[in-house]
C-alpha cells in the first residue's frame, strides 16, 4: 500500500511544474521600482528597498543596500509562490514561457496576488482552450493583452504594464 501511494505522489507532483524568475525578470523588477533606501509612503503603506513593504517598515526608516538586497531576495521567494499557485489554479496544464512567468511575478510584485487573481487579465488566462499541450493562441493572445489594464492605480503602471505585457509574449 504504501508502494502505491508514493507512486500516486510522485505522479501528482511531476504534474506540477514549479517556475523560478530568471536574473532577467528579477532585473526587470527593480529597474520598475527603484531601490529607496529610505522608507516612503506608497498607496498601501510605507515601502523600502525595491519596493518592500509590510508591518516591518516604519516611517522615516533607513537600511542599507544590502539589505535591501535581502529583503528584495525575501520578497522574491514570496512572489514565485504566489505565480506558481496562480499557475496551478488554472483549470489546465501548460508551459509556459520563461518571460510570461517573469512578466507574472513583476505583476504580482506590482499589484499583488489577490489582485491578479480577480484581474481580468487572470480571468481570461483561466478561460484558455489548451488541446493536447498547446495552448490556443488567440486565446492566450486575448489573455495576456488584458495585462495592459490591469490593476492600474497610477499613471507609472501604464508603461509597466504595457512592458510587463511584452515580457510575458517573449
């Protein structure tokens, strides 16, 4: 018995592709938000660093580039998990490609999990017809340029969101 439920595990978890950003998206996401060594006040709090933010930055707050860099690398981590997730929500499987996933995470680093996850941009993705492993590409073009609208809260998300839109093409 136990043979056959490591064997059931070993076939659910190779069914799941876990994706990681590349240097190239990680790169992609600090020239959008400029390191600030000093904490500032954004829409949803106050922000250090390349745009970390949470109950652990106070007003007036210093740190050094370093640590920056660490929390950056924190907040990374964090942001994978939720793309993977959102990824393996979809009623299908597909690979996808290494600039979509990139463009994702910058999404999601940007606007958040829950708020790609109620885009319209993420409701189209979850509609895409993918027959034997391809994935319908009228569809999926339809999907990603949802991108450009999404969760835009500020006229610097535009040209984000624009780039972000031909990332995930690439």
């Amino acid at each position: 018995m136990k043979d056959i439920l490591t064997i059931v595990f070993c076939l659910l978890v190779s069914n799941l592709h876990a994706y990681t950003i590349s240097n190239n998206g990680k790169q992609f996401i600090k020239e959008q938000e400029k390191c600030m060594l000093t904490a500032y006040w954004d829409s949803n709090g106050y922000s250090i660093g390349w745009g970390h933010h949470g109950s652990d930055v106070k007003k007036n707050m210093k740190i050094s580039k370093s640590e920056a860099e660490r929390l950056f690398n924190k907040d990374i981590k964090m942001i994978e998990a939720a793309a993977n997730r959102l990824i393996n929500k979809l009623p299908y499987k597909y690979r996808f490609s290494q600039g979509f996933f990139d463009g994702l995470c910058s999404l999601i680093y940007n606007a958040g999990e829950g708020g790609v996850q109620r885009s319209e941009f993420y409701n189209r993705l979850k509609r895409c017809r993918v027959k034997n492993g391809k994935m319908n590409q009228n569809d999926f073009n339809f999907s990603i340029a949802g991108v450009k609208t999404s969760r835009i809260s500020c006229k610097g998300h535009i040209s984000r969101r624009y780039d972000e839109h031909k990332l995930m093409l690439s």
